[in-house]
C-alpha cells in the first residue's frame, strides 16, 4: 500500500472513531479532550476549541468561557 494511501486511510479511521466518540456529545470540555486526543494521534499537540459565531473576534478569546485551547502560554 503506497504511503499516502496508508496515511489517508488511518486518518479516517480515526476521524470516524473521533466523530462516533462526539455524537451526542454537548459539554464543551469533553468536546475538547476528544478533539485533543483526535489530533494528538497526528503529532498535533496543540488544538483551539470555539463555537461557530460569526460575530466572536480572536480578542475574545481570553474572555470567552467557551473558548478552549492548550496553546503555550507564549503563543497566546
């Protein structure tokens, strides 16, 4: 199996796994820590989680309870 086609395939395997775990799913923390877990298996360690309204502007983040990431404190 050529390399791309291995790494597309593992991918939707495990969004699938990823959306099957969210259905239902209403708490914007456990959202989060499936999402978390979801990109952690793609070396992505660092994720932001937010509603989609289209009023919010990224100065809203700190403010915003919604609003949840894991970024290092120096990126923020």
């Amino acid at each position: 199996m050529h390399l791309l086609e291995a790494a597309r395939e593992a991918f939707a395997v495990e969004f699938g796994r990823f959306l099957d775990q969210t259905d239902g799913v209403a708490q914007s923390e456990r959202l989060f820590d499936l999402l978390s877990a979801f990109a952690v298996n793609f070396d992505c360690p660092w994720i932001a989680y937010d509603t989609l309204a289209p009023q919010k502007r990224l100065k809203s983040v700190q403010r915003d309870p919604a609003v949840i990431l894991n970024f290092p404190d120096e990126w923020q």
